[in-house]
C-alpha cells in the first residue's frame, strides 16, 4: 500500500522541478546561439500596430509587464537600423494600409517577421511577399515563432490540490448545449454541423443570429451554465484553435464540442479527456446521443474536467505580451532563412 503514495510524491515532486529544469535550460541557451550578442537588448520594432490601436510601450514593457530580461520592444520606426527583428502584421499590408519598406538597408543580422494570427482563408494578398521574409510568427505550430490563442500551464505547486472535481465544474448547469455566434453564415461547416445537430438535441445559441447578443461581461456566466459549449471555428485549418476552446469553453467551464482541425492537432495541445471532437461520431445524431448520456452520467461528465487539478488555461491576447515572448525563444531561432514562397507555406 506504500508505493502508491510514495510515487505520487515523486510525481509532484518532479511536476515541481519541471520549471527549475526548464529554467536552467534556457539558461544555458543564452549567449551560445547564432543570434546571440549578450552585450544589448534583443531589440523587436514593430513597424505597425495590428488592426489599428497602439498599446504603451513605456519603460522596460517586457520586463515590468512580463518578467521578460533583456528584451526591447518599439514602435519607431527612427529605430530601424538597431533592430534585430522587424515585426509587420500581414492584415495591414494586405489592405494596402502600410507598405514594406523595401527601400531601406537591410543590416545584416536583422530579421524580418511575418505576423499573423488570421487563419488561411483570411490570408490574401501573398504573392508579393515571396523572399522578404525570414520568419514567420503565427498560431501554427510549425511556424518559427508559435503564438497560440491560449495553452495550458502546469499549476503552481503552491496551490496544491485540495479542489475536488464538484468545485472545478460549475454547479448551475441547466443547459445542454450553447452556440455562440456572431458571425452567421449559412454555408459554413459549422453551421451546417450546428443545423444537423439540432434535429437531435436542443441547442442554445446567442449572438446576432437570434438576436440576443450577449454582452462580454456576461458570456462566461453564460456558458458556464452550459453543459457542452460548442467551439466551432469560423475556418478549418491545421492548428487554427481559437478563443473558443480557450477562453469560451475551458474558462468558463463548459466541455467544449470542437469543430476545427483534426483530433490530432487538439490533442497536441490539450489533454485528449477533455473535449469532444466532431469528428469522432459518424453522424451528428450520434454526436447528440453520446451529449445526452453524458450529461446524465455525472462521473463520466466530471471526467472531461479532471485536467484543472494539473494545468490553468493560458490566454494571449495583448500585442506586446505575444510580441516579448519571441526574446526567450530568439536564440534558438533559425540564423538564416528566407521565406522564398510565402504564400505555399501559408496554405500548407
Ligand atoms: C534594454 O531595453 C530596456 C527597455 O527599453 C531599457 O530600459 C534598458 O536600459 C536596455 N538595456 C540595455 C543594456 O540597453
Ligand atoms: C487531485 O485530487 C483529485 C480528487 O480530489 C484527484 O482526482 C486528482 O487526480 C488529483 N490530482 C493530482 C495531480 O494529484
Ligand atoms: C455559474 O457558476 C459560475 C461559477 O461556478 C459563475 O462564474 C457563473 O457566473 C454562474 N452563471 C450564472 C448564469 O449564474
Ligand atoms: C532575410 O531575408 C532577406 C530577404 O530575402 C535575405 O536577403 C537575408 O539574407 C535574410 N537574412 C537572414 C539573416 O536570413
């Protein structure tokens, strides 16, 4: 009966010297890399702000916001000579808003980043772009630098474990299924999936397609009182996972129902218990069938939660927090590279 516990504390006691070891790794990167030069900042300028608004760059913003060292982000453009990163978020040069400044010398070690968390199908304008680029920032996974909508973090230690599941899962249920949606097409996978679903099960939904849109103080208290809340994405494409699971679902504390990327592409980032996957059903009809028999079985329910006692969701939604966390990662990036046809590796 010993060794039960005795291996749970080896497992606590290694999850609490994870972040020690991923430390002292990242320690020792620093200053070895192609990229290096410890004697400055690793200096990021942002050539334009994405979608419009400006935020404050004032002070050491990475260090003072995020504990990030060593890091200098702008946003003058007099600034260009000493970058080493130039970022340019894609919407804006695809609308014509702000050009590449192609006219200005390129110093040799700096590199040009092309932004953009917008999925494929909300991608144009490419073409032109084929060997300017040296790396790309994106939701993918497979891009240079990965900046996701959100993650899930190991729990501090220090909290412990003393929430049982009854506290983690919200206790006001009274709906089966939520849809939240303010952008309603009827030709749309979801909707069409959202259509077929609901011939077999009563589904909630809020936005401007029924008129009741939910104002964003009141859209996790909303969901929350949801058992299942379904995370369809606008767009299907490999590793495009929004705030929907994120934030819609796994914060408010529904069990999300995903419509998006392959299984596989979910399960690399979230653990496999805890959503449900459209494509696992053959039909719709079975997909509300199984809803139902879960939301009666209160233990197998409760399951699709057991993951908050080990990880808290991780939200990305401030430019600059997305934008200092290239520094950690900027010694281990590629030392020479050249995106020759941008627009393949966008529809990859
Ligand atoms: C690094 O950048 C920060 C923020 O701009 C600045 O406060 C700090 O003085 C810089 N450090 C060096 C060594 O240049
Ligand atoms: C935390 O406690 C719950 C029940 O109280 C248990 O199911 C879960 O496995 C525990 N998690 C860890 C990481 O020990
Ligand atoms: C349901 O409970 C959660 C906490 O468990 C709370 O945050 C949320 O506001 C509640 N929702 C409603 C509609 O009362
Ligand atoms: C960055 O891309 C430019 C444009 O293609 C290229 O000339 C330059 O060599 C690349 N720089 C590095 C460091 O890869």
């Amino acid at each position: 009966m010993k060794s039960p516990s005795f291996c749970l504390r080896l497992f606590l006691l290694l999850i609490c010297l994870a972040p020690l070891f991923f430390l002292v790794g990242q320690g020792s990167k620093g200053g070895r890399g192609p990229n290096s030069d410890r004697s400055h900042n690793i200096t990021i300028l942002l050539w334009h702000w994405p979608f419009g608004p400006s935020y404050n760059l004032e002070g050491d913003v990475c260090w003072n916001r995020y504990r990030i060292p060593d890091c200098r982000l702008v946003d003058q453009r007099s600034l260009y000579p000493s970058a080493d990163l130039v970022v340019f978020h894609h919407r804006e040069l695809m609308n014509g808003q702000e050009r590449l400044p192609l006219h200005l010398h390129r110093p040799r070690h700096q590199k040009w980043v092309w932004l953009s968390l917008e999925s494929p199908d909300n991608s144009r304008y490419l073409k032109p772009f084929n060997n300017v680029f040296n790396w790309t920032m994106s939701y993918r996974r497979d891009a240079d630098i990965t900046m996701p909508y959100g993650k899930l973090l190991p729990k501090n230690c220090d909290t412990g474990n003393d929430s049982s599941t009854e506290d983690i899962i919200p206790n006001n249920k009274s709906i089966l299924a939520c849809w939240v949606v303010s952008h309603y097409e009827p030709q749309h996978s979801r909707s069409l999936v959202y259509k077929s679903l609901k011939r077999s099960i009563p589904v909630e939904v809020y936005g401007r397609l029924r008129g009741s849109v939910l104002a964003s103080s009141d859209l996790l208290p909303t969901i929350s009182s949801c058992y299942f809340y379904l995370s369809f994405e606008n767009s299907i494409s490999k590793d495009y996972i929004t705030e929907k699971l994120w934030r819609n679902a796994y914060q408010a504390g529904a069990v999300p129902v995903v419509l998006g990327p392959p299984p596989d592409d979910y399960i690399a980032v979230a653990p496999p218990n805890s959503f449900i996957h459209v494509e696992n059903f053959p039909s719709t009809k079975e997909l509300g069938n199984y809803l139902c028999q879960l939301q009666l079985d209160k233990e197998r329910y409760a399951g699709y939660f057991a993951w908050r006692h080990s990880y808290q969701v991780k939200l990305y939604t401030d430019w600059r927090e997305r934008l200092c966390s290239i520094c950690p990662q900027y010694h281990s990036l590629p030392a020479q590279k050249v995106y020759h046809d941008l627009e393949a590796w966008v529809r990859k």
